[in-house]
C-alpha cells in the first residue's frame, strides 16, 4: 500500500487538531475516537511529541465498501493523523483510492474518490 498523505500545519499542533475537529464536524462526520500517542507513551515513563490519530467517518460512505466486500471494513473508519516533527505540525491519512486492489470495491470508485476528495479538503482546512 502507498505512504501515507502528508502536509505541513500553517498552525501550532493544537490548533491543528481543533481545526481538524471542527472541519469533521462542519462536515456532519462523526468522530468515533482520538488516540493520543503520546498521551500513552506518558502512561508508561516515555516521552513523544504530541501525535494523535482521529477516527471518523459516516456508515452512508462506509457501508457500501462493506457490502462489497465486508474485510474492507479493518480499514474504516476513516482516520487522519496529527503528530509534530522537529517543531513542525504534520498531517497526514492514506488515500482510500489505494483499497481498491486488495478488496472486491471496484464498483465503489465514486465512494473512493469521494472519501480521498474529503480527506484532502479536511486536511488542508486542518492546516490553515
């Protein structure tokens, strides 16, 4: 599978973070879930800089790749990264396009390309 889709923030990594959470929600997304990484790596002794994964997505998108094939679905919900890198807020998610080879979704190139249009348009409103 390709890497991952990255840019550089224009803003610091929380504000980052609060821009991607409010373009999800202005988007009528839900979020399902925020990994804190290095929240976890505090837990246990280490240290990181902040990098937070957010898990979202809406089961009207999502749902039809399942029914086509239901193993799509370890790799929904969508999900975009936020870390900081030698002082630089990065962001980053994989292009859904990239799905269609490993699973029976060719019918959905229209969802893909929909999902893949959304991320780009979520992470550079993220990164303003």
């Amino acid at each position: 599978m390709p890497g991952v889709i990255t840019d550089s923030s224009a803003s610091a990594f929380s504000e980052t973070l609060s821009n991607l959470l409010g373009a999800i929600a202005d988007h009528g997304l839900v979020v399902f879930a925020q990994i804190d990484h290095a929240a976890a790596a505090r837990e246990v002794g280490l240290e990181m800089a902040p990098e937070v994964v957010v898990v979202f997505g809406n089961a009207r998108a999502g749902t039809p790749l399942m029914q086509s094939d239901p193993r799509v679905g370890i790799e929904l919900p969508l999900r975009i990264l936020v870390w900081e890198a030698d002082g630089v807020t990065m962001i980053g998610y994989n292009d859904p396009r990239d799905l269609e080879p490993a699973y029976a979704i060719s019918e959905q190139t229209a969802t893909l390309d929909a999902m893949a249009g959304l991320l780009a348009t979520l992470a550079r409103e993220a990164a303003r």
